[in-house]
C-alpha cells in the first residue's frame, strides 16, 4: 500500500541504522553513506524491489487488453480475463500487486536519492553510476505506473505526506523526463551485457520510448514526435558505444542461453537458484491439456493475419510434442506425436514460443526458471526511430534502413544486407513502422501500450476484428478446398467499453480510503 510505502520511506537502508540511537532522535534524519559499498548495497537493494515488482506477469497485466493476448476463459484467471474484456474492477488484484510493487521500488530509490545527495564519496564517478542507476528505476517504476493509471502520486521524497494527491498527467511526464535525463548524465557509456544495469543508451532510449507516450494519447503532444525520433537516433548512432545491437537470429532471443545479448537496453536478469527468479515464462503459456498454468495464450484473429515468415515460426507454437507416454516433451527431433492447437481439448488457441521457450529448452515443466527478460529491445528503438521520424515529417533514408533491419530479420535474412522485396523505400513509413512494431512485439506485453497511444482500441478490439478466423487447413469442402473450422470453445468476448475513458485503471480504492486525495 501507499501508505505503508509512505511511512517506510522514513527508515533508510537497514544497515545505516545505529541501533542504540537516543529514540527521541527523528528517524527522518538524512544518512548520508560512508563508504561506496553502503551505497551498492542501497541500491542492490532497489534492484531487488524492482525485481520483486516485476518478476511475474502481474506488472503486466494491462497487456491482456492488446489484440495479440488472451487468457483462459475460466480457471483462475479472473484478474486477466477483466483487462482482456476490457471491464477492470477497482479491486482487481494485479492492479494492486502492480501499484505496491513498483512503489516499494520508488521508495527504495528515493532513499537512495535523499541520503547520496548529503554523500561526497572519493570515487566519485561509481558514486554518480550508483545514483543514476537510482534515477533510472525511479523513473521506470514511474512510467510503467503512468501507463497503467494515466494520473498518479509522484512520491519524490522519504518524508512522509498523507495529504499527497495525484498529479496531473503532464506533470508525471516531466518528472519521468527528468529522471530519465538525469540517469543518463550519471550513467556510463555502456554496462553489462544486455544492459542488466542501464547505460546512458539504456536512458535515452527510454526518453524516445517516453516521448512517444507523450505524442500520443491523451495529452496529443505532436512536438514531442521530434524529440522520440532525435532520441532514438542519438541511441542508433551510438550503439556500438553501448553495445547495443539486433542479434543475427531472433531465434536465440527467447531462449535460456541466448537471453543476455546485444539486443537488451535493459534486461531483467533472472537467477532461480539465486532466489530472482522469472515467472512470467514456462508453463503458464501452455494450455491445461497438458498441464499448462493456461495464462497467456495468443489471440487467434491476430496469429492468422501475422504474415508467414520467419518471425511468426518463432514466435508461436502451433503444436505440443508428445513423448510415447502422452507427456511434452524436449525431445522435439524424437516425439512421437504432435498435437496441433485446433485440436487442444480445453482452449483452442496457438501458444507463444516466446513465453513457454523453445521445447529444447524444458522449461514448460516449471512456474519458474532463470531466463531473461526484456524490458526493452534494441528492434524497439529502431522502429521507434522509424515511427518518430515519419510522424515528425523527418523521414530519412536511415529512418527506412532502420525500419528495413527489422523486416528482413523477420525474414530471416542478414540484417545488414539489402533485400529486394523485402526492404521498403516509400509509402507512409509511420504506419509501416506502427504495424511491424505490432507484429515483432507480439506476446512482448507492449501491444496495449501501441493501441492507446494512438486511441486504436476500438479498431483493433471492436466488431468483428476478433472474431477468430481459423484458416488452418484441418476441414475441407467437397472440392478439397480447406474451410474455417468453428471453435468449440472460443476465446473472452469484450464485455466493457473501448472508448478512451477505459484506456486507464483504477486505483486500488484501499490507497484511496487511506489516502482520500488520490481519489480527488
């Protein structure tokens, strides 16, 4: 809760605290850190918090609004199925599991902040790495709660204030920017592999990512388009500096020992055996038939009208291998039998291969495992620049290659070569952009951010855009020519509204009655 969050905002890390102080001291006392390692440890202990928010897919639960993700019609999957009908209540679980978790992480980030801010340590360029990696989680842990909520409390300080109110959208968005361009001062060139601790690449690329949030709905600001593009050509031109850049086969991207690559701006690395584990993959993406957690599937309507190639073979599975005991199994090269998604027993719908990893991989059998996961990827930068630029009425012939790189991974081509046929050159490179985004992200839980941006959720949600389509050759007509073959059980219907006044969430009402002007 708020609240508590407030209060323990008061009590700095453990390991500063005197414990035979005179108890009539304040224990809002700033402490300042009186050696670089007091400080690492603060702000190990903000990545823990953050890792905590984010470690399973409640963080992400707004991400069952897309087109592109469903969730099991029934089961135990009430809190996921609100967001995928588009009918939230305000007591919606995940809701508040989000807004505590990222919470507890500006709380641990702003002790970090308020007690380096009185620290003058010798080594002052690890000092200011440590305090702009602060920055940065603030200001993430902030902007991912702004495009659950729209409006929120911007709680910068360990003193507690019970009078706090939320703040206006713009003024979120101005203190995000400046987190955002503050870390990036501080920062260094480049980190850790992947980016498992930001760079200054890793924070401007999240400024391009903020900037088109602000170019889109609901504050509309067009200016901003200029900034997203500038931004993530500033990354672009720098990312050999940072170490950013796409991996050759998007195919290594979603598995246990390729999750740590060029391709992270900023990576969540997860350790099972260290405690930091990932539960946001594995067995929660297969279906109950076959033991499945059935969270996430993909949306058929979607699936069907992504183009053939490359990208889709990886992004999907469209069968369940089978051993001679009827059980998934890793040994794909030798399974006995394959179970095609029409014929699911449960739930039809295709299943991620991105969620439940490659079948080599094995780890479909577990709730948790240690792959990584992308907070952002470098493809997300190149299309955002492709997006800015044509939006912005800047189009370059590096905005088109940036655009072109992307195309032909999901290709399956060289990155680097040109490809005829498959590079593009003219046309509206805004909405080019716009839909390859929609088709390299899928399953990526950024889908709904895309649609609300550019007010897009009747259009993709509405109507008959998902009614599904099955088109997979398993029925036939007199002439031999394959015909749809009706779901059995079909997916979620939409229940609520898609207008605009649904795009955001409730806040939990347990911070409202206890800190009533939240609700104001």
């Amino acid at each position: 809760m708020l609240l508590a969050t407030v209060l323990s905002m008061a009590l700095p890390a453990c390991e500063q605290f005197d414990l035979n102080e005179d108890p009539g001291k304040s224990q809002l006392a700033v402490l300042p850190y009186q050696s670089l390692s007091e400080l690492e440890l603060a702000v190990t202990g903000t990545y823990n918090r953050l890792h905590r928010a984010l470690w399973m897919t409640t963080a992400f639960v707004s991400a069952w609004g897309g087109d592109d993700l469903t969730t099991h019609r029934a089961s135990n999957k009430a809190d996921f199925r609100e967001y995928d009908q588009r009918l939230v209540t305000p007591g919606n679980a995940r809701t508040r599991g989000t807004w505590n978790g990222l919470y507890q992480a500006i709380r641990a980030a702003n002790t970090v902040l308020v007690n380096a801010a009185e620290t003058d340590l010798p080594d002052r360029q690890a000092q200011d790495q440590l305090v702009g990696e602060a920055y940065f989680i603030r200001g993430f842990a902030f902007h991912h709660l702004a495009r659950v909520h729209e409006r929120i409390p911007l709680v910068l300080d360990i003193v507690p204030n019970f009078e706090i109110g939320l703040a206006s959208r713009q003024e979120v968005f101005q203190q995000i920017e400046s987190d955002y361009l503050k870390a990036e001062s501080m920062l260094p060139v480049s980190s850790t592999l992947g980016a498992t601790r930001p760079n200054k690449g890793t924070a401007r690329a999240f400024l391009a990512r903020l900037y088109m949030d602000w170019a889109g709905y609901p504050l509309n600001d067009n200016s901003k388009y200029a900034q997203a593009a500038s931004s993530a050509k500033q990354v672009i031109d720098n990312a050999a500096n940072h170490g950013f850049a796409l991996v050759p086969d998007m195919r290594t991207l979603y598995t246990l020992a390729g999750s740590q690559n060029t391709e992270g701006v900023f990576t969540l690395a997860h350790c099972q055996p260290c405690g930091l584990a990932n539960r946001k993959t594995g067995k929660l993406g297969l279906p109950g038939d076959f033991g499945g957690w059935q969270e996430s599937f993909a949306e058929i309507r979607f699936f069907e009208d992504m183009p053939d190639n490359y990208r889709k073979e990886i992004t999907y599975h469209t069968e369940i291998p089978l051993d001679a005991n009827g059980r998934v199994t890793p040994d794909v090269a030798n399974a006995v039998s394959f179970i095609p998604w029409t014929e699911f027993k449960d739930q039809q719908n295709p299943v991620f291969q991105k969620i439940t990893g490659p079948f080599e991989d094995n780890i479909f059998n577990g709730f948790q495992n240690s792959r990584s996961d992308y907070l952002m990827r470098y493809a997300e930068v190149l299309l955002t620049y492709a997006e800015a630029a044509g939006r912005s009425g800047s189009v370059t012939a590096d905005a088109w290659e940036a655009l072109n790189k992307v195309r032909r991974r999901a290709e399956g081509l060289p990155v680097d070569q040109p490809a005829p046929g498959v590079d593009l050159s003219s046309g509206d490179i805004a909405e080019l952009a716009y839909t390859e985004r929609k088709w390299e992200f899928a399953g990526e839980y950024l889908r709904w951010y895309d649609l609300v941006r550019m007010e897009r959720v009747e259009q993709a949600l509405g109507g008959s855009a998902r009614d599904p389509r099955v088109s997979i050759g398993t029925a036939f007509d007199a002439n031999g020519n394959p015909t749809p073959m009706p779901l059995t059980k079909p997916s979620n219907p939409i229940l609520g509204s898609l207008s605009p006044d649904n795009y955001f969430h409730p806040i939990p009402p347990d911070e409202v009655a206890q800190l009533p002007n939240l609700g104001k």
